[in-house]
C-alpha cells in the first residue's frame, strides 16, 4: 500500500469520525413543546326528574284546619336534589322562578301558595318572579348537590281541579369585577 | 430509544391537537354559549344544562285536587232532655208558643218555611241565636193553657266543598223500636246572612237549607234543630236527622 493511500484511508477515518460526532451531538439534542390545558368555565345544572307533582290525598283532604301544607309526591318525599357543577371563582346562586299554577279551566292556585326550601333550610314563597333560594361562593369540588324541598300551601278556596305550572332552576354565576 | 421518544412525540402531539381542540370549543362557547344554555336530556327523565355563566333547567309543577265534599258534624246526637224541670243553658232554649205554624217569606229552593207555634229564631252574634215569638218556657211540664212548646238547639255545621253549585239538606228518618218525635223543623243560618225560617221535616221531606251556585267553600253553618211539644207521651222519642252535601253534577255527595 503507498503512502498516498494511506494518508486517504486516514482523511476518510477522519471525517467518519467527526461525522459520528456530529451525529451523536445531534441525537442528543432536545426539543420542548408548550402543553395549554385550556378548561373552559361552565356551571352546569342537573335534575333526576322534572316533575314535581302534588297529588293530593283524598285520605288527608281536606284537613282538619286549614292553611294547610302537602309535600310534593312526586318525587318521593317532596325533594328534588338538585346538582350544580361550577369550576370557576366567583360567587352563583341558585334560583327558582315558580309563577301561579292554573287549572284548565282557568282557576288559579296563587304563587305564594308553593313553597320551597333548600337542605332543610327555612320555607321561601314563590312570588313569581326568579328568586335566590341558594347562594354559594367558588367552584363546586364535584357535582354539589341542594335538596329541594317542595310544598303546597292549601287555604280551602281551591276549585278542584288539575293545576300545573312550568318552573325554572336557574345556576348562575356572578360576573366578575 | 427512538421508540419512546416517538411515543412521546405523539402524545405530546395528540395533546396539542386536543388543546387546539379545547380552544376552538371556547371559542365557538364564547360567541354562542353565553347567556344561552345547552340543555340536554339524562336518561331516564332527568334533564340538565350548561353554560359559561347561566345554566337553566325547566321543571313540570302539578297538582291534582279532587272533587271534595265534607261535613263535619261535632256531635252525632242532639238531646233536648226535659227531665227534672231544669230548662237551663246546657240543654234546650224553650219558648211557648201559640199552636199552630206560620208561614215565612215564602220557600226556599221549593220547600216551605215556617214559625213552628209561631216562634222564631235570629242570629245575635254567630253562632249564638236568640228565640222569639213567646215567652221562654222557665220549667216543665208548660203552665196550664199551654198552647205548644218549641225548643230550640244549635250547632255548627261544617261544610267543605271544593266544587260549585252545591247544596246542603237535610231528611228526617224513623229510628227502629223508637217513637219517632211528631214534629220536628231545621233551619240553617251562614254567617253574615238573614236566617229564614226553619222546615218541618215530614214524611219524605228532604229540606234544602243551604243552596250555593258560586264557588267553594270552607265554612260553617249554624244549624238550628226545633222540636214542638204537644202531645208527646212522655219517655224518650227520637229521629234519626240526615244531613246531606251534595254537588249537582250527578251523583256526588257525602251525608
């Protein structure tokens, strides 16, 4: 093997080298990527069922004195539990808009004869218009749940009849300042 | 090595991809979401709703109140016990009175009304009645010449009717094995109302006392009970008085 040769096996050596070099330094170089969880704010409302019915019985009606009060039957036991999701700060209340309820032929059982109360607290009115029936500051841990308690208020002047009325639950959040 | 790394690539790829995602979603809620609510059905007939700041979920309130009638008597018997002479407060109001009945202001719902002996009542302060028409009777038996003696007892009645056009009366009817009182009248006063006369309760007379065309009622009737003493033997006699509420929409009633 001549000397020119060998000095053109040492040059390729050489440049193999510095190319493995280069090659590793390459492959260890990182890269970094921004990761955003972008939750969105929500509160949520939920409820098992959207009836709430007062199916009087003839067996307690009508009552030795009255006004007197009837739980709702449906759901059983008069409550309704009502679940609230809200994953942002700020203060949201809980509303209930409960207008008079109305018989098909037109006989009224006044708002203020329905009444609600949250986990057992004291008994509200319904006067019509959205009332706050729960307040409560930041985010729900989980699904919070307020037992909604509901009773009609006889006063011994009701037509008989079936009366119904549409109700709204309201969560709604404060806006922030 | 390559393998994890590629691994990681993707997740970190997918999660930006689902970021993007998310941050589309918020945008699309940020224009449409607010105030409106997303209201979905939850098996099975549960309901709920989202929003950024207002969540709404509606709810059916019902009530079904049934046709009701009621009366509430407070005592199933009523004695007018002449015993012992004692005329006092806790058993009858008696006056004398002149024999025969007079008529008064006609009928009411098509059965005549009268002054048994000619006696009357009026309400003085609910539920209290004052007698008139003779002298009150201050012991028993009646003085010599006596034409009649009429008694008097009252009660409350109470009356509950969550229909309309409704209507109280009243029959009398024999007790088995017991001679039946010869001549005994009911009347019937609502608070606030000029009282009538009162109906003998004959035969198969069904008195009306009460006659309501409007709405329902919670209240109470004063129910005047007269019986005429004449030529009763003496010992016990009794009738059997039915009162009867009933609505005029065919058969429905309670007595």
């Amino acid at each position: 093997m001549s000397t020119s040769y060998l000095s053109r096996l040492r040059g390729i050596g050489v440049i193999l080298a510095i190319a493995v070099v280069v090659a590793m330094g390459t492959a260890s170089a990182q890269a970094t990527w921004i990761v955003q969880s972008l939750i969105p704010e929500v509160i949520s409302i939920r409820v098992p069922v959207t009836t709430i019915a007062f199916a009087i019985d003839p067996a307690t009606y009508p009552p030795e004195t009255f006004p007197a009060r009837y739980p709702a039957t449906t759901p059983e036991g008069g409550v309704l539990p009502v679940q609230v999701f809200s994953n942002a700060e700020g203060v949201w209340n809980l509303l209930l808009e409960i207008p008079a309820m109305q018989a098909t032929d037109g006989a009224l059982i006044a708002a203020d004869h329905v009444l609600v109360r949250v986990n057992g607290g004291i008994w509200l009115r319904g006067d019509g218009t959205p009332q706050i029936v729960h307040t409560q500051s930041g985010p729900t841990a989980d699904w919070e749940e307020l037992r909604l308690e509901f009773a009609l208020e006889l006063v011994g002047n009701e037509p008989a009849g079936n009366y119904a009325v549409n109700v709204l639950v309201t969560a709604i959040r404060e806006p922030g300042y | 090595m390559s393998l994890p790394g590629a691994t990681r690539w993707s997740a970190c790829h997918a999660a930006a991809r689902r970021g993007a995602g998310v941050v589309l979603v918020l945008a699309v809620f940020a224009v449409f979401a607010f105030p409106s609510v997303a209201v979905r059905a939850q098996s099975p007939a549960g309901v709920s709703a989202t929003g950024t700041h207002l969540a709404v979920v509606p709810l059916r309130l019902t009530a079904e109140l049934g046709p009701t009638l009621e009366l509430r008597l407070p005592t199933g018997h009523l004695s007018f016990d002449l015993r012992n002479g004692a005329l006092g407060s806790t058993v009858a109001t008696c006056v004398i009175g002149s024999g025969e009945d007079a008529l008064v202001g006609g009928s009411f719902a098509g059965t005549p009304m009268v002054a048994p002996g000619g006696t009357s009542y009026r309400v003085d302060a609910w539920p209290t009645v004052a007698i008139g028409g003779g002298p009150a009777l201050t012991e028993f038996p009646a003085p010599p010449g006596t034409a009649s003696v009429v008694c008097y007892k009252t009660f409350v009645l109470g009356v509950f009717a969550n229909v309309a056009d409704w209507q109280l009366s009243a029959a009398a009817l024999p007790v088995p094995g017991v001679a039946p009182i010869r001549a005994i009248y009911v009347g019937a006063a609502v608070r606030d109302d000029d009282p009538g006369g009162l109906v003998p309760l004959a035969g198969d007379v069904r008195a009306t006392l009460v006659q309501a065309t409007d709405a329902p009622t919670s209240g109470e009737v004063l129910v005047v009970v007269a019986v005429k003493l004449g030529s009763e033997p003496a010992g016990t006699s009794a009738t059997l008085v039915r009162y009867t509420l009933m609505a005029a929409d065919a058969d429905f009633g309670t007595e």
